[in-house]
C-alpha cells in the first residue's frame, strides 16, 4: 500500500509549478523529481482546486474524485513514479463527470508522464 505524503511548504509548491506539466480536460499535473528525502512506499503528491471553481463542497468533491483516481492508478497499472512529486490540479469539468472518463484520462496523461521521465 502507498502512502500519500502533501507538500506543505509554499516553497516547494513553487518548485514543483516551475517544472513540467501535463493537462487534460479534468485535471493538471505538476510534476518534478524528488528533492527531499525519500521514504519507502511514499508518494509525495498533492490535489489542489481553485477557488474560483466554486464553493468547498464542490471543490472537496473534485479532490477526492481525482484521489481516487490516483488511488486506483497505482493498485492496477502502475503508471506513477514513486520517485517524482506531482502537484495535482483538479478543474471544474471533473466534477460533474463519471469516475471512468476521468480514469481513463488520468491513464492516458500519466502515462505521457511516465514516458516523458524515461
């Protein structure tokens, strides 16, 4: 089982939105090579939502939509890089969308991202 392990510095925040990215229609991932101490089965990873997206509610909903997604990306496929810390940011296209669309786009951009760390 992975743990999942939030930046909590605003500086590091800053780092990893200074690296690269990759968008799709749900969500935006920031991503970067670890620059902290790594532990074992620790994902350094973020879900983040803008405000103006909408009241808490809506903004909880689409986190933990996208979490879930993530979840169930590292039980099956594999496509995450425990060595790399992403900053995920959720849009509002998420929310009112099924859970295997979004999956299935988190596959295809993640997996952009893993070739791109290759």
């Amino acid at each position: 089982m992975v743990k999942f392990l939030s930046l909590k510095n605003n500086n590091d925040f800053r780092k990893i939105l200074r690296e690269k990215r990759k968008e799709c229609n749900y969500f935006t991932v920031f991503f970067s090579k670890n620059f902290t101490k790594k532990k074992k089965g620790v994902l350094n990873i973020s879900f983040v939502s803008k405000k103006k997206i909408g009241n808490a509610v809506k903004r909880n909903k689409i986190k933990r939509k996208i979490k879930s997604v993530v979840m169930k990306l590292i039980k099956e496929s594999k496509k995450i890089n425990l060595d790399y810390t992403y900053v995920v940011f959720g849009k509002s296209a998420a929310y009112n969308e099924s859970f295997n669309l979004i999956y299935e786009s988190a596959l295809e951009t993640f997996g952009k991202i893993l070739k791109e760390q290759k």
